[in-house]
C-alpha cells in the first residue's frame, strides 16, 4: 500500500494563499486506523465505507466503515481501537427486488445514549448475481441501490432490519433491461441540528429523478418511515415504495438535488464556535484556475441547503478517478473530532481527523481487498471565513474521558 507515497504526497495541495502552512502530509505514510495486513478477519474484511464513531454507554468508542459483512473496532480512545471479528450485519442476499434485502452496508449511524442504536444502511439489489433478474449480466448495469433503516439494541454488538419499506427508495420497480445502475446511494452520516435529525444521500438519474445530493429529514423522536426529502422548497417529499401498492403520481416521489453540490457529501460536522457544518466530498472538480482535479473538496454552510465550495482539500486519485501509475487510490472521506464531547464525536473544534479508506492497486491497476483506513489532521480554524488544510500532525490534547 506504500507504492507512489511519494508522488501521492506531493500531489496533497495546501490551500491557496497559505504556502507557509508547512509541509503537506504524506498520504501513504499517513497513521492507520485500521490495517488490512494485521487486523482483517478474513480477506474481505475491508473499510468500504465512510467510517463512522458513537461513544457507548460505558465511554468506549466504537468505529464502523462498513462493508457487506459489516464488523465493528472498539476501544477506548478512537486512536486505540482494536478490531472485533462478529459480523454485526449482512444482508440476505434475498434474489427479490422488492426485499430490498441483498447485500447491504452499514452506512450511518446515530444514538444519544450509546445504547440504542439507530442506522441506515446502503442496500445494493445487485441483479447480475441473480440468474434471470438482469438481461445485462453486469454489476454496474443491473445495480439498484435503495436506502434501509437498522437498528442495534445492544450498543452496537448487532444491527438488524427494520421492518417496513425502505428510507429512500425508487418509486418505479426495478427493470430487468436497466443499462446503468440507478437509486438513492451512500448515506452520509445522520446528525442532528435543531431538533431534526439529517443525512444526505446520493441519487443517480432515473426517470423523473435528477442526478446530485439529496437531503433527508426527520424528527429525532420519530421513525423510519418518517424522514422526508427536500423538494426545492421545503422537507415534503416523501418515497413511495411500488411494491406495495400502485404509486399514482410517483414523479412525486423523488427528490430535489440541492443546487452546487455535484457529488455526494459524505460527512457533515458542526463546528459550534462559528455555527457552521463542515462536510468533505470525494470528487473530480475544477479549481480556481480552471484546472480538473480528484481528491477531497470542503464545504461549509450554515443552513445545510446552502453550501459554499471552498476548494481541494487534498488531491488524490480516487476509487473511480484512478491513477494507475500511483499504486494507490482513496475513497470514503469521513471527519470527526476524536476529543469531541459529543456521542457521535460530530461537534468539532477547530482541529479534528479527516479519514480515508487507502486501497492498494494490483498490477492490472484493479482494487482488490488490501485497504487501510488512515487518519490526517485537519487544522480548520474557528473563524469565519476560515478555510481547512492537511497537517503534519495535531495538538495532543488529552480527552478527560480517557
């Protein structure tokens, strides 16, 4: 996983304007969390999601980047996690499309009392392993993505479904002759503000859906069949699941794209000093001169409908932006604040972790299963106006908890 550090390092940008910053960290070199070589389970058992952090009842942290066998490191700081092998969920591999029951992910997670816990996860019908279910054959073709609700009553030790339909979800049945994969996908992380639990997924094109970030709501008393979308105007969207009934109008169904986020943002912080929601992207865009660049873009916003791009983060190639002449690729960015108070350690101060899945490139420039998770520092001053950059290193500040 070490291959191309070096010319993976130096393509980490500092941001503009602050060339005295020091030296940019070296992504290849960078601290693991998580170290395929050393803690895997089994030779899937890889980070293939953002990670996610809770504290539990009893003060310890606990850390998912779930995959379709979703397992779960505990310790008692969250740099000091060791890695627990029970599958704490799978889907069911369930052949029907109206299950929504196939290979799902742990992708979110949320509790206020590190007891009950509550989750989405990102359910992939993959009908190519189906026989019949897809005339294609292909994953990416006959790949249908909906977003479920699970549940653990044991402080993260299991999740299982809920029952119902699903949280995001498609108002047309699946087609056996689709050519591209279609859906809602990648929760980011739930998080609360004002009273209101949020979490952004990502649509795909489809009929009356349009392509781009879509934002869900919720009370945070309330269920899984309560959250709603955004639809240009306010929370009023609601899916419809076609399996369980005729959807009369389902082009009401679907849900608005907020307006300047092209890629999904898969994670969202507050920082309370400034009022704001920090949030990371995984994307190939262009910076201010014009320039097309892969890696990590920062937002900011204060009304989460509303984002301002405030650029790279760090470039990098990624997942589907590959460099096959670097030996690695990145994905799954994710922030949080180790010292946080907080029991999603999601309110942050001005300094916390940027996270990332590291992926090694076989020769054939594919990725197989050797995939660390790595932490870097991230300085994001409490100012307004402030933008982040990449550091070497972070303060060390001792938690109390600890």
């Amino acid at each position: 996983m070490r291959r191309g550090a070096g010319r993976i390092a130096a393509a980490v940008l500092a941001w503009a304007g602050m060339a005295d910053a020091g030296p940019a960290p070296d992504l290849g070199a960078a601290p693991l969390l998580f170290d395929w070589s050393a803690e895997r389970c089994g030779r899937w058992d890889i980070p293939d999601a953002p990670a996610r952090f809770w504290r539990d009842a009893e003060g310890r942290i606990h850390m998912i980047a779930g995959s379709d066998q979703s397992r779960q490191s505990v310790g008692p700081a969250a740099d000091r996690l060791a890695r627990v092998c029970a599958v704490v969920h799978r889907g069911a591999d369930d052949p029907d499309p109206a299950a929504r029951n196939d290979r799902t992910w742990v992708s979110s997670i949320f509790t206020r009392d590190g007891l009950r816990i509550e989750a989405l996860g990102h359910m992939e019908y993959q009908g190519d392993r189906h026989p019949g279910a897809c005339a294609a054959g292909r994953y990416m073709a006959c790949w249908r993505n909906a977003v479920v609700a699970l549940e653990s009553r044991d402080g993260g030790e299991s999740f299982a479904r809920l029952p119902g339909p699903p949280v995001a979800a498609l108002p047309y049945r699946y087609d056996p002759g689709q050519t591209r994969r279609s859906g809602y996908f990648t929760p980011s992380n739930i998080f609360e503000a004002d009273g209101v639990l949020n979490v952004f997924v990502f649509a795909e094109a489809y009929d009356a859906q349009r392509r781009g970030a879509c934002l869900l709501r919720r009370r945070v008393d309330g269920g899984p069949g309560d959250w709603r979308a955004w639809d240009g105007q306010g929370f009023s969207a609601r899916f419809a699941d076609p399996y369980r009934g005729a959807v009369a109008d389902p082009d009401a169904h679907v849900c608005a794209p907020l307006p300047g986020l092209d890629a999904t943002l898969s994670s969202v912080v507050f920082q309370p000093a400034t009022g704001r929601f920090l949030a990371v992207s995984p994307r190939v865009g262009r910076d201010a001169g014009g320039a097309r660049r892969a890696g990590i873009w920062a937002y900011v916003s204060r009304d989460l409908i509303h984002w301002d791009d405030l650029g790279l983060l760090a470039e990098a190639p990624l997942l589907w932006a590959r460099d096959c002449g670097q030996g690695a690729a990145y994905a799954y960015p994710s922030l949080v604040d180790p010292d946080s108070p907080a029991p999603m350690l999601d309110r942050v101060d001005d300094h916390l972790w940027l996270t990332l899945t590291r992926m090694r490139l076989e020769a054939d420039c594919r990725v197989g299963p050797e995939r660390d998770l790595i932490r870097v520092h991230v300085n994001w001053p409490a100012q307004a106006g402030s933008r982040p950059e990449l550091a070497a290193s972070g303060p060390d500040r001792p938690d109390p908890r600890r």
